[in-house]
C-alpha cells in the first residue's frame, strides 16, 4: 500500500483480493527480473491455507506480523488482507527469506508491488537464525507469526524458538507444512515443553498441512534443567 497517498482501505483490498484471484486461478507468473517462468503450485501455500491465516490476523486485530519465507507471496498477500482489513495505520509485515532473488527471482517482491502492498511488507533477505536474534536485540514485538522457510528440524525449532519469545505473550504462531515430521517435532517441543497450546490443524495432506499455535500468556518459570520427552 502506498502510505504517501493513502488509498482508501476499500479500494487496497480490493487490488489485493484482485491480484491473490488471478495468481489462484493462473497457478503460473512469469519474472519481471529475468523472464523466467514459474509454477506458483505446490510451493505456496493453497488458497485454504491462505485464508485460514488471513482469518487468525483478522481474528487477533494483528497490526505488526512476521513471516519466514516468502518465497511466491501467497500467504504474505493473504496476511496483508488480513492487516488491512483490521485497519491500523501503524500496521506492518516482515518477511524473511535469502532466497528471494534467487530460487524466486523476486516473483515474491512483485506480486506484492502489483497488489499495492509493496510498502507494507519489509523484506529481509538472510537466513532467519540471523535475523531473528537481532530482532530480540532491537526489542522488536509481533501479534502473530508464520512458519515456512527451512523443514529441516533444526532450522524450525530455531525459528519457533525466537519467535516464541518475540510474538507477544499468548499470540499466534502458525506453521505450514504440519505433515513433515521435522516440523511436527519441532512443534511438539513448544506444546509439551513450553505451555504452547495447539488452536487448530488441518486436515492431513500430503503436501500442504497447517497448524496454528499459541504461545504461553504466563511467565515462564521452568526450573534450569526443566524438561519433558516430546
């Protein structure tokens, strides 16, 4: 969205409905950047997908939301809607991913110039152990966080981990790609050891099974060597 003209919030959303249709109906895009062609589908996530998590930025008035892959931008214009739609002013996006202008040849970054939310969205593109720390260092604060960059165990824990301590006491962290048993172990660490509670999971499916966490409200009293088998 462009903040210098500040478009009505009607008429943003419906260039961002326009711009999530046509790229759910076309299933491919071509790159400005370098020509190439590419197949939106199954990396992003699906329209589903998309909407239950517009729906939990709606349902939690969201105004500063985080992202860790941005990859085609499905979920990242469906998130937009959702901040637009709860219309706060100060409301803004951050979304992580070093493989933006490369594995994606910035077809993330120009669906979302197209859709008018270019300004709304800040684009980090390092891996998200490296940003994630520094952003706890600045004392940076989220209402809700999604999951989709690196599956490997390792790299989802680490991120839910940071993220567990940067989105704001008993707020939402989904996560895509549930079905994947790195990511469900990873999950399952925040819901056994650190008081997370599972609000909702998809149905099963084979290439694209979201969950929806939320975090501890209270303040974490774990003992130093606090632990259970997850």
């Amino acid at each position: 969205m462009d903040r210098a003209n500040k478009p009505d919030r009607a008429v943003a959303l419906k260039r961002v409905r326009r711009v999530i249709k046509r790229l759910l109906r076309e299933g491919t895009a071509v790159s400005r950047s370098d020509g190439s062609v590419h197949s939106l589908f199954p990396v992003a996530v699906s329209g589903a997908e998309g909407e239950a998590l517009r729906d939990w930025v709606r349902r939690e008035g969201a105004v500063h939301t985080i992202e860790v892959g941005l990859g085609y931008a499905i979920s990242t214009l469906f998130i937009c809607e959702g901040l637009l739609t709860n219309g706060d002013p100060t409301a803004r996006h951050v979304a992580i991913d070093p493989n933006q202008g490369t594995r994606f040849a910035d077809c993330g970054l120009q669906f979302l110039h197209e859709a008018g939310v270019g300004d709304l969205v800040e684009h980090h593109a390092e891996e998200s152990q490296i940003a994630l720390p520094r952003f706890l260092a600045e004392g940076r604060r989220f209402d809700l966080a999604f999951v989709d960059g690196n599956h490997r165990f390792d790299a989802v824990f680490l991120d839910l981990i940071y993220l567990g301590r940067l989105v704001r006491p008993g707020g939402i962290v989904a996560i895509d790609d549930h079905q994947l048993p790195a990511v469900a172990r990873a999950a399952s660490f925040c819901l056994t050891n650190l008081d997370w509670r599972l609000e909702e999971v998809s149905a099963g499916d084979d290439l694209h099974q979201w969950a929806v966490l939320r975090t501890s409200a209270a303040r974490d009293t774990r003992s130093f060597d606090y632990y259970v088998d997850f």
